[in-house]
C-alpha cells in the first residue's frame, strides 16, 4: 500500500510557482519509486495525457512546460494502488459513475472521478517534432533537482539547457501490462485503443489531412477510407463500454472523440456543420468494437464470473463488470439472437470493399470520367467486380434493377434515370420501399431519405446556377474561337496571294512588321476579353477596412470559379475579389495569410485574388 499522496499541487494554475514545481519533483520521486520503471514512464502532462511512454527527464520537461492532466487523479500508470488513502479517492457508489461523467471535469476537484487516458502499443517515430532533450548522461540522481529551461530553440519548443550533451528523443511503445486494475474505484476508465492508434501529441505536429464532403455530408475522396478507419479507433479509445445504447454515452465523450479528429483532419466545410453528419457514424463503431469484446471473451464462456476473470489489461475492473452483466442480460441475448437472423436474410454480396457507394462514384468520375446515373447504377455498380462481371449472389437482383432502370429511361424518351422519389425508383420497385429511417439503399447507411431527397435538391438548384454563370462565358468563348477562324483564313489567304511587282522591289522587313502589328491584334483581343470576361458575374467595389474607409479597389466574382481562392473553400459571407488598385498598403487582409503568405494588401500591389468579407464591399 502507497502512502497518503499530495496531489493539491495538480490544482494549482500557474506552472511556474514554487508550489507546482515542487509538485512535479514529488511526482517523478513517486514514479521512480513506486513505478514499474525508474528509467521510463507514462507521460501524464496536458498534452500527452499519458498516451506516450517516455524517458522520466522528458516526462518531467513536459510536465513543466506543458502543465499535468488535471483529470488523472490516480496515478494508477505510475505505482498507486486503487487502495491507496488518497487525497482524491473517492468512495462513491459504483451506480452512480455515469453522473460522475457528466458533471465538469476541467474543474478537476477533490472528490470528481474521472477516467485515465491510456494506449495500447502507441508507435510515434521521434522524426516527428516530438520534444528533445539532453538525456545522455542522465542518472537518477539528476531527476532529483528542476531542470533549467531555456526557450529559443530552432523548433519552437522548450529544450533543456545542457550544452554538454547531444540532443536525442527516445520513445518506446506503451506496455499495457503497467496498467494497474482499479478493482475499488468508482470512476470510469477509457478503454485501450486499437494497436495501431497514434497520439494525437504526434498528429498535430503533422500537417491535417483535407477531407471532402458532399452536400449530404458524406465524405469522398482518398482519404474517406483512412478517416472511417480512425473514427473507428478514437471511438474505441475515448468511450466506455458499459453503456448499452450509444445514445446513453455522455456528450463529453463524443465530445472528446470530435475534438481528437478535429486535430487531424480539416474540412471543405466549417466544422459544426460536418459534425452532425459524420457523428452518425459513430455508433456503429461503437457496436463493432463490443461486437469484437463479445466475440472474443464472452461467446464461449458460460456464466458471468468467467469472462469477469478474463478482464483485459487496460479496463477498469467495474467497467468490465458492467459490460459483461449487460451482455449476460436475457434482453440483450434475444437482440443479439434477432440480429444473427436478419443478417441471414442479407444474401446479396457487394464489392466495394471498404470503399462507400458515395466514395466508388466519386473517384470513377475523378478517375475514369464515369458519371453514374440515379441509385440503380450506383447500386449495380458497386456489385461489378473489378473485371466487369457481376457477383454471383447479386446477379438475379442485377438483372432485374437493369431491367426496371432500362424501362423507366424509354418511358423518360432516353433521359436521365435520376429522380427524386426515392420511393418509386427501380430500386425501390426490385428491393422495395426503404424500412429504416436512417438507411438508405445504394446512397448511405448513414443518411436519412429526407435528408437524400434535400441534397439531391441542393445539387440540382446549385447545378443550374452554375450553368447560369457559365452560359455568357460559354458564349463569349465560341464568338472569340470563331472570331480567330476568321482572322486565321484572312491570314491564310493573304499568304496564298502571288507578290505584285511593286510588293517584289520593295524592302520587307517581316520582324519589324510583326512587332509593329502583333500588339495592336494582341492588346485588341485581351481588351474584347477583359470586358467580356469582367462582365458575367462579377462587381466592380471598393474593399474596406473596419473602420468602412476603402482601402483597395477591384472586382468580385461568382459561380464556380467564385468557389474556391488560395487554396480553400470561400465561405458564406465572403466573396473573392481581384484587386486591381491598392490604396492603403498596410491594411490587413481577412485569414491572413493570402497569396503568397502576405497578411497585408502590400502583397497585392500588382493585383492578385484575395478572400474579402462581403459585409466589407462597396459597390462602385
């Protein structure tokens, strides 16, 4: 048994007091003493969360820059017994743990249980700006006195100050088998993560991985695979497996699995919009995970006790037992039962692998130039295999969906198959009518036919205005190619011409000609296209500062090309804007920076695109 443990340092906001640092000194002396390790331990700093397995001298470098995680209060990773008489423990009953979660555990107080963050077999290379440290010749010894920090280093970050030694990162992976089992305590533990789950510490060093999404909010591109696979992990590693709906998981953990993607990924789209969308998603892997528990510990045991003794490294006893008392339950038994005989019935395989109907037809039109047309080619489609054939257990389906698709194209006089019914479709009329509200065949398993029916309606209506605003310039592109036809066959016919006597004794000087003739034609052309260009969609306005002074002058534009500047997505309420005149050079511009990273419109003194506010327009 430990002795009584000092942890109202943890409590202290200001890392640089006396009170803090002294607290730190006492923690590394209990890690190194009560620990498995004297060398290497969890890092249980605000940022690493002990999700990192460290040297101690990292351990206590990030523990003195980076602040302690106030919500580990058992030091179970670093040698406290969960019947140690801590300061923090608590003796609350076991029923009440799920209020424990929802109370505010930022506070961090005496008496709030809250879980420990730990990964199985976290893999981070040091390459990846992880923080350094002099560490050679460390002995025990020199962990007993504060370190002595210097800033300034290349890198941004903190380093010690040891000159005589080389500058090295050690990391090792995190042993699950370090984990103490709290038997006793009535908080929550987070569940181990997938092997191959990394920190979110070594992440956000790493540029974040731009994801697409459509209008129905599903993801496409190459990375929508990658982002189900990590949702998957983060699920796994943040929320308890007690709970036995997913809509009975408290919001901090949903929360705690949002704001972990969010360190990783980026969006075409503002953020809170995505998230209601892409968190449908969350609870399947939630039931994929305790699928796998079930599958592995409790399906061939035959009572409680023995899958209670099996409890894996890394849970907290308590939360073991709920889980396996709610998987024991007669109700659950009879839903796993009905479950087991509706996947009977599903005898149609697809071949999409992991790869989403949504996903498959955007990279074959990316890819391949192939546009699917309605959900009965999308829904055969994702049952070809790759060499053209159809699989065997979907070919009777396939054959009629093609045959009712084929038969609404001759009644449409050959148009598109596409509609927005998706009730009288021939999907619905092979398969029938969708029965779940939040499943839709050939289109997500994710989104509601309500929510299909608008963002077939939004890509519509944002298809015609783009025609709209591409029609002018389609036209001013077909006057300009027939304009230079007829310039090419006054050309051709000139030189086809025999030379007259006087052209024969005359001097031409052909250079002299060219230079003389070709900028008039040239600068008479750009200007027909200036004016006709600058005239389909686009505003002449002055830009303006907050204080409503102008400071730059130019032209907006709309339609696709108004769509994306610099390399993102222009919001609502922003416009993108050519600067033609520059008034005030030293006046900052929106989210900077922009262009060529300027923060300042001296970066568009020769012109250039730029993001404005459209609130900050004036049109002139």
């Amino acid at each position: 048994m430990t002795p009584i443990i000092e942890k109202d340092w943890m409590d202290e906001t200001d890392i640089f007091s006396k009170v803090y640092r002294d607290g730190v000194k006492y923690f590394i002396q209990f890690a190194t003493t009560y620990g498995s390790s004297n060398k290497t331990c969890a890092c249980p700093c605000a940022r690493c969360r002990n999700k990192k397995n460290l040297r101690i001298a990292v351990v206590r470098q990030h523990l003195l820059e980076k602040g302690i995680d106030k919500s580990y209060r058992i030091w179970a990773l670093h040698g406290e017994k969960s019947t140690s008489d801590s300061s923090d423990y608590s003796g609350e009953d076991p029923s009440q743990e799920e209020n424990h979660h929802e109370q505010n555990t930022e506070d961090a107080g005496p008496g709030m249980e809250s879980f420990i963050d730990a990964a199985i077999v976290v893999h981070e290379g040091g390459a990846d700006g992880a923080v350094h440290i002099d560490d050679t010749n460390l002995t025990r010894a020199t962990y007993e006195e504060p370190f002595e920090v210097c800033e300034g280093g290349a890198d941004g970050d903190v380093h010690i100050d040891d000159t005589n030694q080389t500058r090295t990162t050690y990391e090792e992976p995190f042993n699950p088998d370090r984990m103490e089992t709290d038997q006793n305590s009535t908080g929550l533990s987070e569940i181990p993560a997938s092997p191959i789950l990394q920190t979110n510490a070594s992440i956000s060093r790493n540029p974040k991985v731009f994801i697409t999404v459509d209008v129905a909010g599903r993801p496409v591109g190459e990375h929508a695979e990658k982002l189900s696979t990590r949702i998957g992990e983060l699920v796994r590693h943040h929320c308890p497996i007690n709970y036995t709906d997913w809509r009975l998981v408290p919001e901090t953990f949903k929360d705690d699995v949002w704001n972990a993607l969010l360190m990783e990924y980026e969006f075409n789209a503002p953020s809170q919009y995505v998230r209601p969308y892409l968190e449908k998603s969350f609870p399947a892997k939630y039931r994929r995970y305790k699928y796998d528990l079930r599958k592995q510990y409790i399906k061939d045991a035959t009572n409680q006790e023995e899958v209670v003794a099996k409890c894996p490294s890394g849970f907290k006893l308590d939360v073991w037992k709920a889980f396996v008392a709610n998987e024991f339950e007669e109700v659950a038994k009879e839903k796993r039962a009905k479950n087991v005989e509706n996947i009977k019935k599903s005898t149609i395989r697809h071949t999409l692998g992991r790869r989403s109907y949504v996903n498959k037809c955007y990279i074959l039109e990316k890819e391949e130039g192939i546009v699917l047309d309605g959900r009965p080619d999308v829904w055969m489609k994702g049952h070809e295999k790759s060499d053209g054939t159809v699989h065997p257990s979907a070919v009777e389906k396939y054959e009629q969906l093609k045959a009712a698709n084929e038969k609404r194209k001759r009644l449409n006089g050959g148009g598109s198959g596409k509609q927005l019914s998706f009730d009288s479709d021939a999907v619905a009329e092979v398969f029938g009518p969708d029965g779940s509200r939040a499943h839709l065949r050939a289109y997500s398993s994710c989104v509601s036919k309500k929510r299909a029916v608008q963002a077939c309606l939004a890509t519509s209506i944002m298809e015609s205005e783009v025609s709209k605003c591409d029609a002018p310039i389609a036209a001013m592109v077909a006057n300009l190619s027939s304009r230079v036809e007829g310039l090419v066959k006054i050309v051709a016919e000139i030189l086809s011409r025999p030379p007259t006597a006087q052209e024969t004794t005359s001097t031409f000087d052909a250079e002299a000609t060219a230079q003389e003739t070709t900028p008039t034609i040239a600068a008479e052309v750009r200007d027909n296209v200036n004016r006709s260009y600058r005239g389909v969609g686009k505003q002449n306005v002055n830009l303006l500062n907050r204080e409503g002074k102008t400071v730059a002058t130019g032209y907006t534009v709309i339609g696709k090309e108004g769509e994306m500047c610099n390399g993102r997505r222009v919001q609502p309420g922003e416009k993108k804007v050519m600067i033609e005149t520059v008034v005030d050079v030293s006046a900052p511009v929106p989210d900077p920076p922009q262009g060529d990273h300027h923060y300042t419109l001296a970066g568009f003194v020769e012109g250039g695109w730029v993001i404005w506010f459209g609130s900050r327009l004036q049109p002139r």
